[in-house]
C-alpha cells in the first residue's frame, strides 16, 4: 500500500490541482492520443517511484494528465505487458495509482487478433468479457481491502451502460462496432493454428497480450470499464498458409486509428 501511495503522491505534486476522472490506457497505434490532450502535464514512467517502464516499440512510457473532451484524463502512453517480463502486479499497477489519485473510470484499448471468422481486419470490437487463463492474478498475494475484498466478482467487469453508450455512439458515427470475448494469450509468440482453433472452441472472438490484468484490477477496486479491441489481423491459422508478422500489425493499427480514436472521444463524456 506503501508503494503505491508514494506513486500517486508524486504524481499529484506534478499535476497540482488537475482531478483525472478517466484512466486511458492505449494500446498499439493509439499511442497519439496522449499529443492530443489539452493543458497536459506529461511525466515519463521512469520518474514516477515504483513504477516500471514500457519497453515495446510504439509504447513511449509516459503519463499525461490534461484535457480531452473537456474531461481531465489520466493517459497512458505505453503500456506494460507481461511478455517484458513484468508481473501481472506490474502490469496493472498504474490503474491503483490511478484509483488513489481518485479515478473512477478506465478506458482500455488493444491490438488483437480476429479469431472469429466473421470479424475483419480493421474492424473494432467492443469487449463483453475476457478469459485468461494463463498467468497468474494480479491479484495474487495478500488481499490489500483498501481496493477491494479478497474474492472479486468478476461477472460485470466491462461495464454494461458503457458498451450501450459505445454502441449508440459507434451507430451515430456510422462506425461499425462488433462486440464480443477477448481471449488472452502471453505471447510474445502469436498463438499456433491449434490453439486459435481451440481459442474458437472456448469462446474466444479476439485473441491479445494485454488488457485482462489492468481489468481486473480494476474491477477488484471498483472502477467502471470500457474496453476496445481493433483487429489487425485474423488469427493464425484463419487464413490459410498466411504468415503473421508484427509489423504487419502496427501498420494496421495506424490505418484505423482514426475511427478508433474518434470513437473513444465520443466515450470519454459518459465515463465520468
Ligand atoms: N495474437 C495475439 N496478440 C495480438 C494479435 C494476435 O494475433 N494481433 C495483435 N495482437
């Protein structure tokens, strides 16, 4: 608890009288959001004591605190995954941060691969729910009641008014908005056909390497949920003898960030 109440105090020195309502963690290709916002104070990961620095190309590392859409937002800019190395504590440590220094409410965004065959790349997906069943919890250790209680229900983690308002919004904007189960996977690998196939068979409609650890802890602690998926590629194995490549998936993510990043604006008002 220690920790993370040092973490928040010296963000809060830095941000003086700022009160971030929304957490915005951006994944691949939404990174630019973070230039966007208003009055910003800027403060690099590094800095901030207890934090860890993203390491992945494309994630800068630094966290913005200022306005975007008239709503104070507390941005990431680059995001920690376990693939580096991290814990899932690691991981999801800044949306604790973020509840200390009063935040309510979390935006989360990713790159994922399509496992359903009816989804293309390009497309956005509202997450319904997720399933992660490799890594431990973050929430793994002694319970800290502060945020929340030891046994967490985890049946409305992605907040269902939010993905109404995502979906109306997305209609009026004439986006298309797909809604479904975000599966986890490690990585850093891309998963084999085999386990895309089995993924299918779970339930699984997009298939990633972040996001279920930040959400978990904050539904432990009570923050509300919306959580996005852009699709930039189908999954291994889905279209045959294709080959998938990182690269590939950061240039998709460039190509759609428009919608996307309109279509998180339209949300931020209905979060706070
Ligand atoms: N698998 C896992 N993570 C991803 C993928 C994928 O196909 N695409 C983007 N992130």
């Amino acid at each position: 608890m220690e920790r993370y109440t040092e973490s928040a105090r010296y963000i809060r020195e830095l941000i003086g009288d700022r009160q971030p309502e929304i957490l915005m963690i951006l994944g691949s290709g939404l990174g630019f959001m973070a230039e966007e916002i208003e009055d910003g104070v800027s403060i690099p990961y590094s800095d901030i004591p207890h934090l860890r620095v993203s390491t992945v190309d494309g994630h800068a590392g630094k966290l913005v605190v200022g306005k975007l859409e008239g709503v104070c937002v507390m941005v990431m800019h680059g995001r920690m995954h376990c693939y580096e190395g991290y814990t899932p504590q690691e991981v999801s440590y800044p949306v604790r941060v973020a509840k200390l220094l009063g935040v309510n409410a979390m935006i989360v965004t990713n790159a994922a691969g399509a496992v359903n065959r009816s989804y293309s790349v390009g497309d956005l997906m509202l997450i319904s729910d997720h399933i992660r069943f490799m890594g431990t919890s973050p929430l793994t250790g002694a319970n800290l009641p502060e945020f929340g209680p030891r046994f967490c229900d985890m049946s409305n983690v992605y907040t269902k008014s939010l993905r109404e308002t995502a979906k109306s919004k997305a209609k009026e904007m004439g986006i298309e908005l797909r809604e479904g189960v975000y599966f986890y996977c490690a990585g850093p690998q891309f998963e084999t056909p085999a386990e895309i196939r089995a993924i299918s068979v779970l339930g699984g409609d997009a298939v990633g390497m972040s996001t279920v650890f930040e959400a978990t802890v904050a539904a432990h602690c009570g923050m509300k949920v919306l959580g996005i998926s852009l699709m930039t590629n189908m999954a291994a194995g889905i279209i045959p003898d294709s080959v998938l490549d990182g690269v590939d998936v950061l240039e998709a993510a460039e190509k759609a960030k428009d919608g996307f990043s309109a279509l998180v604006r339209a949300c931020v008002p209905y979060l706070r």
